[in-house]
C-alpha cells in the first residue's frame, strides 16, 4: 500500500496525453478538486481546446493551468519541454502518464513499425516523462500514475502490441515504487477497462472478431467514471487501480485461477472463430 494522497489543493499535476480521453477527463476531475493542472500532447489546437475546458471546473482563482506541445517518444523533446514547464510552473506534485493508443489485429498483420511505434509511445514514452521529471520530485516527493490497461495483466486476443507495451508499464511501475519509496514519491498504475473516449472509437475500427467477442458485453465505462476511481485509489493508497467490478474480477480470476480465464478466452476465441462472418 501507497501512502494515500487526499488533499490535490494546488499540487501541480503534469497529465501527458491530457487533451482526449481518459486524460482530459482527469485534468477536469484534477482542477474540479483544486490543482494546477499542465498538459502535455502532441496537437496543440487540441492542447488549447482541452484547457479551457479545465479551466471551467476551477475552484480557486490561484489555481494554475498551461499546457506544453510533445511528443512524448521523442527523448530529448521531452527532457527539454519538462525541464522547461518544472522550471516555469515547478515540479509536479503528481505526474500522470496517459498518453497511449492501441490498434488491433491479429499478430501477423501487425507489421514491424506498428510494434515499434506502439512500445515508442506507451512504454518509452513513460520511461523518457519519468526520466525527466524525477529528479524534480526528489525533494518535495509526490506521486506518480502509469496508465495501463486491463491487457498489463493478461494477454487478449488482437493486442500483442499492446500487451507487450502495457505488461511493460507494469513491470516498470513495481520497479519505481520500489525504488521511489525513499523520496516520498508513491507509484500507482491505472488499469482502465474500455472506456468511451476518442481512442477508443479508433481502437474499434481494426478490432478482429475475436476481440470483439472477448468484449462484448462488457460495460463500457466513462473517462469520467475512471477518473474518479483514479481519484478514489490515489486517497486509498493502491497500487494497482482498476476501475469498474468487471476489471476487478478479471484481475482476481488471472491471479487466482488463471486456468479458468484461459479456458473462458478459448472457448470465446473459438466460438468467434467458427461464426460466419
Ligand atoms: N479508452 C480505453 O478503452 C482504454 C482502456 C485501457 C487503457 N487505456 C489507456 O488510457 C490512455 C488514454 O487512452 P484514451 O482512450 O483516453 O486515448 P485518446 O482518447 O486517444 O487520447 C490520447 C491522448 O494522448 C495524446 N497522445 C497520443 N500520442 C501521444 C504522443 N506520442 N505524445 C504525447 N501525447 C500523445 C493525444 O493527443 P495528441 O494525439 O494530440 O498527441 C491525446 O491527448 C492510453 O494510455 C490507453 O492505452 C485506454
């Protein structure tokens, strides 16, 4: 167990990824409870779109906001951007890594490149933010959010990718809260389920059958809804935070009777499989 975080009242909270999706509704939840929330993506139209939705769910005019064009691949842009935004708007008091994306197929149709570009955004692009931002938090401590992904605990058809790169965020993140105990910073890993968020929408485009039956009937949860059991989890202290009963459940079934989600998957597999499409 973390030492939980309950009080986010101006902390400086640096969210990659914070201009769609899980991220943006994370910066709004953030701001909703006080922080100085800086974002950091790619588009910078989007960036400035994102922001002035955040600012709306300010509560306190000494609350900060900005936000910072990267591309959190690119090792030296980020090493530069974040020595910049730690100098101009401090360090960060929680650093959230949710930049990522993921598109499905089945291992032979992914080509090399994709692999590449997927584990360049989601597992290096973690490494280079924490990287740049730690030595800023040794002093003060605070906390840092990996977001992963139910597939960083069990593999599922049409994301070998994917899965490489998110098992990845979690081998990292056990590592670094280990290791970042003795600064005072905790360490915590986001496991979302699918939720609705532009991603997702794309991520549905390339989705093979197969994938489309593990998931079917699943509740699709809102940014929202993950935001605030991220929210729940940092004032708890957790490690792993997995949002919604079903993600729990599927955690509890792969580290207690794995044989059995492994049999749920083959047989959901194989059903896929023999229906005409
Ligand atoms: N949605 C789901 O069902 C789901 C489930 C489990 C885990 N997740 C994880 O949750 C995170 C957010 O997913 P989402 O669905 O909210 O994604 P999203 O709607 O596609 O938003 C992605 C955000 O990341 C930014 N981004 C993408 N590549 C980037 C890069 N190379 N450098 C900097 N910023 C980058 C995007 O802005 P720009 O494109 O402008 O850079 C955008 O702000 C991802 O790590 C994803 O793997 C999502």
């Amino acid at each position: 167990m973390n030492a939980g975080m309950r009080d986010f009242t101006l902390r400086n909270v640096y969210i990659t990824g914070g201009s769609a999706g899980i991220g943006l509704a994370v910066a709004r939840q953030m701001a909703k409870r006080g922080a100085n929330i800086i974002v950091f993506a790619r588009t910078r139209h989007k960036l400035e779109a994102a922001l002035r939705e955040v600012q709306r769910e300010r509560v306190s005019s000494d609350q900060r906001f900005g936000y910072r064009v990267l591309d959190v691949c690119e090792h030296a842009m980020v090493q530069a951007v974040m020595g910049e935004a730690a100098q101009t708007f401090g360090p960060p008091g929680v650093l959230i890594n949710c930049a990522g994306r993921a598109i499905p197929h089945a291992f032979e149709d992914i080509p090399f490149t994709q692999f590449d570009e997927t584990l360049r955004i989601n597992l290096y692009g973690t490494w280079n933010t924490v990287a740049a931002l730690v030595p800023a938090m040794y002093a003060a401590g605070g906390s840092i959010v990996n977001v992963a992904s139910m597939a960083a605990f069990m593999g599922v058809f049409g994301y070998s990718d994917y899965c490489a790169s998110k098992f990845g965020v979690l081998g990292l993140s056990e590592v670094l809260r280990q290791e970042l105990r003795r600064y005072g910073i905790s360490v915590h890993v986001l496991c979302p389920p699918d939720t609705d968020t532009p991603g997702f929408a794309v991520e549905n485009l390339t989705k093979p059958p197969e994938t489309k039956a593990i998931s079917a009937g699943a509740r699709i949860m809102t940014a929202d809804e993950v935001a605030r059991a991220l929210i729940r989890g940092m004032e708890r202290g957790r490690f792993m935070i997995i949002p919604g009963l079903e993600g729990k459940l599927a955690y509890f079934m792969k580290r207690h009777f794995p044989t059995v989600l492994d049999l749920m998957m083959k047989t959901t597999i194989r059903k896929a499989q023999m229906t005409p499409t």
